[in-house]
C-alpha cells in the first residue's frame, strides 16, 4: 500500500516535469514595512497605543512581540508580559469554531457552516458569542476566522474551516464574524495569509513524515491579478471591518514564505490595504529573525524557532539586531504599536480578565509550563463560558442545513409508521466524542473537521438521538437504528420494514498534522467514506423513501445515486457542531424551513473542479512548485467558464416554500471620479528611547527553555549564540528595507480595504421577491455581475441577503454596487480599474438560476 502510493507519486512526478515546467514564479521585494498612523477607527487606539510603547524598554517592547515558546504558558500562544507596567502576558487562542483545548466551551458549526447560512446576522451572532467566549476564559486573540483557504479546489484539508469558495461570500461573513468577536472585547486574527490552499507540502518536516522527500514548503505561485479578484479579497473585508491581526502562512507565494514575504506583508496588507494591526507567525511559520522583521512580522509564535528549542529568531536577537543596528528602532516600535493598538480597538484594557484555563490539561491542577513540566498549581478554574450560546449553535447549524432534493416527502411529521436509521454517520462515537485528540478519526457522526480548528464538544447530540426521541415524544411510530454501514444483512431487514428511511453518510478532512484513513489533512478523493455509496444505494433499492444526509467537510460526488427514483430528499448538514441532532431535527420535522444554500458547487466528478491539491513534488526535493494556472476560475466560474454541468450549482437551496423575483430596477448614482491616491507618508515614528539594562537581571531564575528578551552575555556576537553573525547587512537587509523616510502611498491604498473610492456606492439594485408557497421561509437573493471582458468570469457574486417572508408576503430587497464591485485589478497601472466592457446584473436564487438581469450603463454613473 505504502510502496504503491510511492510508485504512484513518482510516475506523477515524472509526469509533470515532462508535460508542465513549474514556473519558479518569483516575488518582488517591497521596502520598507509600512509603519502604522492610526488611519480610519484606529486613531484612539492608535494614541493610546503610542501613549503606552513610549514609556516601554526595548526589551520591553521585544517581550511583546516574541512568544515565550511552545507549551511554556497556558495558552497555545503567549507572548512576554510587562511586569513593570502590570501588563500581563498576551494569550492567542485557537480556533475558528470555539475555544481549543478547553472545557465548557461551545463546540459552535464549522465556517463552512456560517457560508451556507448566507446569513450576515448568524456570522456576526456566532461570531459574538465565540469571542464572549474566549474573553471569559481570558484568551486576548481568538486564532480565527479562517478564509485562507478559500476553496481552491474541493479537497483542501482545511476548507471547512472558512466560508467557501467565493471572495465575496467569505468577505462579507468573514467581516460579520471579525465584528462580533471585536465587539465583545477580543481580537480577532484572520488567517492563514495568503494562498495557503492545501495541507500537502504545507511544512518541510511534515511533508517528510508523510514520505515526500521535501526541504521547503511548497510555493503558491499566484498572479497579480487572481490575488485581488480572488485570495486578497476577502482579505481587504477583513482589514475594512478592523480586524486586529492577521496570521502568515506556512506555504511560500512565488517562493518567498508567508512570513518572509515582503510583497505580501509590506505591499499588499499594510500598504495597499492599509492593514492598522498586527502579523503573527502560524505556529513555526517564522524563518528568519532580521529578514521576517523588516518583511512585515510584528510576532512571532509560538515564539521558539521551533517547539521547545529554547531559541528564538526574536527575543534575545531582536535585542540583538536593533541594538547592532541591523534592525531600526522604527520598526520594533511599530511591531509594539501595532499589537497595542489592537489591544486598545477592542478595549481590552477594559474586558481582560486573568487567564483561568490551560491548554495542557483538563484537570484542576497542573503544571503552569507544560512543555519544561515545571511550576505546578491551579491551572484550570473550569469556569463555564457558554451562557445561552446552545441556542446560536442550534440556530446556526438548522440555517445552514441545505435541502437539494425533495420530492415533496419532506418536512416529516414524527408519526410515520416506521423510520429507520441507517450509517454509522447518525449514531455516536463509540470511544466518546472527543476520545481522538483534535478530532482525528471518523468515528460516529460527523460534527467538525480535524485539526487545530477544533473544539472539545460539551456535548454532542447525535442524529439518531434528536430523530428517536422526536419518534418517540410523538408516540406512534417505530424507529430503528443501525450503526454499522457494513451489517448489511441487518440493515436491508430494517429498511425493508420502513415507511422512511434515513441514511447518513460522511466525508471530513482537516489539518495536515494528522492523517485519518490515508488523508493527510486534504482529502484523498472526492467520494463518500467508509462504504458510503452503497449504503445508499442497497437502502434505495429496498425502501422508496430513502433520504440522504450527509455530513461532509465540502463537496462529495453524489452522481451515483443522487437521481435514483427512491431517493426521495437529500439534505447536507455540512459539519453542524454540537446541536447536530437538534438541528437536523428541527429542519426534517418542519419547526425550521430550510433556506440555506450550498456555499460551493456539487461536481460530477472530480476532474469537473479543474484543480485539485497538488498531489506529488513536481521539483524534486526543492519546494513543490503549486501553480495557480487556473487563475480565477475555482468552484462555480470553472463551470461556468467550461459549461460544466454541475449536479448542484452553487448558491443552490430549497425551501418548503416558494419564492417569486419580479421588477429589477438599478438607479445609479451620483459618485466622485475615481482618484488614486497621492502623496506620502510620515516619515517612520520612534517611540520612546528608553534604553535599559539587556542583560539578564540578575538572579533572574529562568524557566527552562523559554524565551526571555534579555542577553546572557554583553558580546552580542556570543549572545545571539548564531554561527552566522555579523555577516555583512548586504547579504540579509535587501535595500530600503531600514529607509525611515516618508515613503510614496500607493495609488490603489489610502484606507482601510484599500483607496476609499473603491468602496463608494455607483449603483442601487432593488428586486421585489414574494413567497409564493404556504409556509414562511427563508430566500437568499442574489446579485452576480457579468464585468463583460474576456478574460473574466461569466459572472462573479456581488451581493445577497437572507430574508424571510411570510406566506404572500412580498418585500422590495435593495442592495447596492460599490466601485470595487465592478472593477478589475489591473496589473500595470497597480490599481483597479473600471474596463469599458459592457456589464450586467443579475439577481437570482442561484449562480445558475439568474431569473432577472439588467445592463449596468456607465453613462448614468461617473466611473
Ligand atoms: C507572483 O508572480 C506573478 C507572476 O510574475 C506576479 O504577477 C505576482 O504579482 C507575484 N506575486 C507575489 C506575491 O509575489
Ligand atoms: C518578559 O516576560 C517575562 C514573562 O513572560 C517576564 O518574566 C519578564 O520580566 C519580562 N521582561 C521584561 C523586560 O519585562
Ligand atoms: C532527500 O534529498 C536529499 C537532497 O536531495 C538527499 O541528500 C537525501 O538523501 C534524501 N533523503 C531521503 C530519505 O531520501
Ligand atoms: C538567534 O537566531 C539564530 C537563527 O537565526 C539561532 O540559531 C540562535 O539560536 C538564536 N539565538 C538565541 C539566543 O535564541
Ligand atoms: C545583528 O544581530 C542579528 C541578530 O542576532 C544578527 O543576525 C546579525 O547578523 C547582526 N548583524 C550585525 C551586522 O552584526
Ligand atoms: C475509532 O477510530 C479509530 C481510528 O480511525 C479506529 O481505529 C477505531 O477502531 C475506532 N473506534 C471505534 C469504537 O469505532
Ligand atoms: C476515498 O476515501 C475514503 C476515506 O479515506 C475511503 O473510505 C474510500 O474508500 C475512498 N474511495 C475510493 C473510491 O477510493
Ligand atoms: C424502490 O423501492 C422499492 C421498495 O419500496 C423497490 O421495490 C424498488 O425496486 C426500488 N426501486 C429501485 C429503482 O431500486
Ligand atoms: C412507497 O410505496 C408505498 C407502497 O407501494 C406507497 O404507499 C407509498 O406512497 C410510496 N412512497 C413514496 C414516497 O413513493
Ligand atoms: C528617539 O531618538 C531619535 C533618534 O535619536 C529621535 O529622532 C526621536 O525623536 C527620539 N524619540 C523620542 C520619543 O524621544
Ligand atoms: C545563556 O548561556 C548559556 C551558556 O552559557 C546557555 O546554556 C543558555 O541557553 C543561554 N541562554 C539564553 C537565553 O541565551
């Protein structure tokens, strides 16, 4: 098995070198690292944040950017403290759908979860009740929302932890979710930036574990233009709606890392986007100490170069490098205003509380440095967080169930004569719900992904326990269940008795770290596990009200039985959280109306998709070159694009209802010319001068192998106990990177998201839309646009809303287009331009159901 997939691997490999050269795209350097000015919202907390940085040490200050090492404090990541101020030490916590590592905690649904929604209330109410929350725990950053990935091809590990694959999706939920952590008192940290789209090739050493023969991450190579029109962009709703920070990522972009990346981090995120906070490191994403610094890193985690070493590329060498000179004060005062400034955004001066968990151990006691297992106390106070967040969970989890098929079977009334359920999917896990250490395995019913995007479930209710008891409340029916997809003999006997039959079936993926059944992270293939298909298919061909539920970390390939005339209703739950059950329930006996939609498309095969993750090294032992040759296609403007029939298109959903969309209008309106923006900066800030001692006071008592800011020797050479100090600055500081002048701002910047022109209404939309069924409902209107080029999509999403209405009930949905919305990145003027292609507008239920359409005229706006 092990030496057949290696096999595998090498004719793959010699496959690509023959047929396709990677490209060894290359990223062009970008200096220096824009410095903050308080820009937009942050000007209080930009004062407040200079206020304090002026009264620090530099190793003051270098405390607050540097991790004190892995395992070494109770949370997944904490920086130094500042004892003499009484700041306490800085804790980062995962993850994108709860707190990790704790307990009595909210396990809430997955992003992917939120995308189905298609609703901007759930995002920010979910969003809101996960950062109450982490700041009841005393966690500062919440390590979440995740957009990156967004989705490029279906079988990315840790798509589910984001939105889907749409820019525009994720960009409004993902800006709903980053406000209502924020609002709550804590910082919120997107990541994982940018272009991080597969787990395969992801880090070096893991890959090696795996058998790849690899000494770097593989390299996304992206162009200019597929970075704003598709990975920056929800990127730039992030920084608009004021996100505190923003994590880099382990994969390099045009063969420069993550968290090296000066046309990333300096250009794209603190220029052009006019990011105000601060970049941390993924979990040992840091690579150099000097280069990363003036790249655009303000933190580093978990601080140690790698877990437990005892060493750091900052601590004791940012001391180092600023008082060597290499490093300009500047740019550490910025890494500390930058943190601080978050701090201050969302008041965290005012909702800290002391840090009453620990990552390392549920028990009460323990050690307070796990990782060196020295100190020992009370390490836990197992304070319960949760308040009424049960009901978001629920809430979130039935709004984002999507019903793709129903041939008028569903909503059930609990009183069918015989309901049989059938898949290991819809019983529990055995060994408990949280026995497989951040949910690595597929055991029972399928509530999250794997990976650090995890939380530890309070509970879990199981399909089969919200569906028994409602049988069993109602007081008529027989339920039966069987959990073993492989008693077949057991199941047709069951399924033979049945009025409705009930199959769950599942698929996950998650982080690279851990492999579940041979996928490494992303998925191996695009099918159904442990037998899934034909469950199905031996309980359709016994029962003629078969319904499918599925439980899936993204798309799954449903083409074998999707029609099959006994397959009555399919549902997809996406991965619900800790409410499954209740959820499901809701949405199946008709309390809930279903009106999710799906937030990516349902291919018939997988080659459909166009990309995949790139599966071998195609460079030898050299990084994998990853070649976003696709561009913008992905999900839905791929099928589009190649006239592939999907089975289930994008934005696709039904109801119990019926909703009609009439009487399109588009009034535009009167605009500003687009200006580019001029002029320049400040010229680079210093914060305070304040030098102290740097070495270690002494008889400081040390804990073993965590990182402190001090030096242990007055030789810096010794000190950075670095064999390669003191080479020449030539070799390391590219140039301008250390230039504190005022620097030119780019056209395409000016604010927050970017030039504030960009966000400036052209046109006002408005659709009537009527339930034209019996039962209130949900509908998701949609506006795509067709921006009329070439080389663009046949249309992209622009904007929608989910509105529920009663029975007859009509309302008029407004909605209106920014600049940016009908623009396109140009990538020789470096700004975004309105092309003078004709473009339309369309509204619909769907990406394929475009039921109204208007053309835009650029005549009746300024553009
Ligand atoms: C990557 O290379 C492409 C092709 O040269 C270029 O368009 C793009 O701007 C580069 N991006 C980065 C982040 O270096
Ligand atoms: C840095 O932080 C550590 C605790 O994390 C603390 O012991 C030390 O005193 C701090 N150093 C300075 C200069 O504040
Ligand atoms: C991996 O590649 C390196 C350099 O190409 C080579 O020296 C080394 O022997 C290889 N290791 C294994 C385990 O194949
Ligand atoms: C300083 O950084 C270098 C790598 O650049 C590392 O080898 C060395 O151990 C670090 N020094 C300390 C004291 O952490
Ligand atoms: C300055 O300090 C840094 C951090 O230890 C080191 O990497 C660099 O080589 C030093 N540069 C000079 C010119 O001494
Ligand atoms: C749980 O999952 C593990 C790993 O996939 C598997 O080995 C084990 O048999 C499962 N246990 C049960 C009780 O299903
Ligand atoms: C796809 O992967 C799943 C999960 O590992 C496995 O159960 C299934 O057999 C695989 N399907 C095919 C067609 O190989
Ligand atoms: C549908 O189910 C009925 C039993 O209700 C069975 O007789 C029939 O063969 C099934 N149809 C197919 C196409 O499998
Ligand atoms: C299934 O077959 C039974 C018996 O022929 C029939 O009464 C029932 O309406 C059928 N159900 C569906 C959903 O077609
Ligand atoms: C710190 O020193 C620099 C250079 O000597 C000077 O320009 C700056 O004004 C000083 N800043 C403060 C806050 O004292
Ligand atoms: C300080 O120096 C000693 C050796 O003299 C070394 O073992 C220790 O790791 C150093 N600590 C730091 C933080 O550099």
């Amino acid at each position: 098995m092990w030496l057949g997939w290696l096999s595998v691997a090498v004719v793959l490999a010699a496959r690509a070198t023959a047929t396709e050269q990677p490209s060894w795209a290359y990223s062009p350097p970008y200096y220096p690292s824009p410095w903050a000015s308080g820009q937009g919202e942050w000007e209080d907390a930009y004062d407040k944040a200079r206020t304090f940085v002026s009264q620090l040490t530099l190793t003051e200050k270098v405390n607050l950017t540097t991790g004190v090492g892995w395992m070494e404090e109770a949370c997944v990541g904490q920086v130094g403290a500042i004892p003499r101020m009484g700041f306490r030490s800085l804790c980062m916590q995962d993850g994108p759908l709860g707190i990790r590592f704790a307990d009595y905690v909210t396990a809430f649904p997955a992003g992917i979860n939120v995308g189905a929604t298609w609703s901007k209330d759930l995002a920010y109410l979910r969003g809101r009740a996960m950062g109450a929350e982490q700041r009841d725990k005393g966690v500062d950053v919440q390590l979440g929302p995740a957009i990156g990935p967004l989705g490029r091809s279906p079988d990315g590990g840790r798509n589910w932890e984001g939105f889907g694959p749409d820019p525009v999706l994720s960009g409004n939920l993902v800006s709903q979710t980053i406000k209502g952590i924020q609002d709550v008192g804590v910082i919120a940290c997107v990541k994982h930036f940018i272009a991080n789209e597969q787990e395969r090739f992801r880090q070096a050493p893991e890959a090696r574990g795996y058998g790849f023969n690899i000494s770097e991450s593989s390299s996304s190579n992206v162009d200019d233009v597929t970075m704003h029109e598709l990975y920056l962009w929800p990127f730039a709703d992030a920084v608009r709606a004021g996100v505190g920070a923003v994590m880099c990522s382990y994969n390099q972009i045009n063969n420069s890392y993550g968290c090296s990346n000066s046309y990333t981090q300096n250009k794209l995120l603190k220029g052009e986007l006019g990011f105000q906070g601060f970049i941390m490191s993924d979990w040992q994403a840091h690579h150099s100490g000097v280069g990363d610094a003036l790249a655009g890193l303000d933190m580093s985690m978990p601080g140690d170069t790698l877990f437990l070493t005892g060493r750091s590329y900052w601590g004791p060498n940012l001391t180092i490098a600023v008082t060597n000179g290499t490093i300009p004060q500047w740019r550490v005062d910025d890494m500390a205003v930058r943190i601080m400034a978050a701090y201050y955004k969302v008041h965290r001066d005012r909702s800290q509380v002391p840090i009453n968990f620990n990552s390392w151990t549920r028990n009460e006691f323990g050690y307070l440095h796990a990782g060196v297992q020295e100190g020992y106390g009370r390490v836990n106070e197992k304070i319960n967080v949760r308040g009424r967040h049960a009901v978001v969970a629920r809430k979130v989890a039935s709004a984002s169930t999507v019903l793709l098929k129903n041939n008028g079977v569903l909503p059930l009334n609990g009183k069918e004569d015989f309901t049989a359920i059938v898949g290991e999917d819809a019983g529990p896990n055995l060994w408990g719900p949280n026995s497989c250490p951040d949910r690595g395995c597929a055991n029972g019913t399928l509530a999250m992904g794997w990976g650090s995007g995890t939380a530890d479930f309070p509970y879990l209710v199981t399909p089969a326990q919200a569906i028994e008891s409602e049988i069993a409340l109602k007081g008529v029916g027989n339920v039966m269940s069987v959990f073993d997809n492989y008693a077949t003999s057991q199941i047709k006997s069951v399924v033979s008795q049945s009025t409705v039959s009930l199959v769950f079936v599942n698929a996950g993926s998650g982080e690279g770290y851990i492999s579940v059944d041979g996928n490494e992270g992303d998925r191996k293939n695009l099918t159904l596990w442990k037998n899934g298909d034909e469950l199905v298919e031996t309980v359709a061909s016994l029962c003629n009200n078969t319904i499918v539920v599925m439980h899936t970390a993204g798309p799954v390939l449903v083409d074998k039985w999707y029609d099959h005339p006994n397959v009555t209703a399919i549902l997809w739950a996406g991965l619900p959280g800790q409410e499954s059950g209740n959820a499901l329930a809701d949405v199946i006996y008709g309390r809930v109306n279903p009106g999710a939609k799906s937030p990516f498309t349902w291919g018939k095969t997988a080659e459909d998709y166009g990309v995949s993750i790139l599966k071998a090294p195609n460079a030898g032992t050299k990084a994998p070159q990853v070649d976003f040759k696709e561009g913008i296609f992905i999900d839905y403007r791929r099928f589009d694009k190649m006239n592939t029939e999907p089975i289930y298109e994008f934005g696709f959903g039904l109801s119990y209802t019926t909703f009609a969309f009439s009487d399109i209008r588009i009034e535009s309106l009167q605009a500003e010319p687009y200006a580019p923006t001029e002029g320049y900066t400040t010229p680079a800030p210093n914060f305070g001068n304040s030098s102290d001692e740097l070495q270690f006071p002494s008889g400081f008592s040390q804990v073993r192998l965590y990182i402190y800011p001090w030096l242990n020797s007055t030789n810096l050479k010794e000190a950075s106990m670095d064999p390669e100090y003191g080479l020449p600055t030539e070799e390391y500081v590219p140039p301008g990177a250390t230039d504190g002048r005022s620097q030119p701002l780019l056209a395409a910047g000016g604010g927050p998201g970017g030039n504030p022109g960009l966000y400036e209404e052209l046109f006002k939309v408005s659709v009537t839309i009527t339930n034209t069924g019996k039962k209130t409902g949900d509908e998701v209107p949609q506006l795509y646009v067709s921006l009329g080029g070439p080389n663009d999509a046949k249309v992209v999403l622009r904007g929608f809303d989910r509105i529920t209405l009663r029975p007859g009930q009509s309302t008029v949905w407004r909605t209106s287009l920014t600049r940016r919305d009908i623009s396109n990145w140009d990538p020789v003027a470096q700004n975004w331009v309105v092309t003078a292609h004709p473009k339309t507008v369309y509204v619909g239920n769907s990406s394929r159901n475009l039921l109204l359409s208007a053309p835009l005229t650029s005549s009746s706006a300024r553009l």
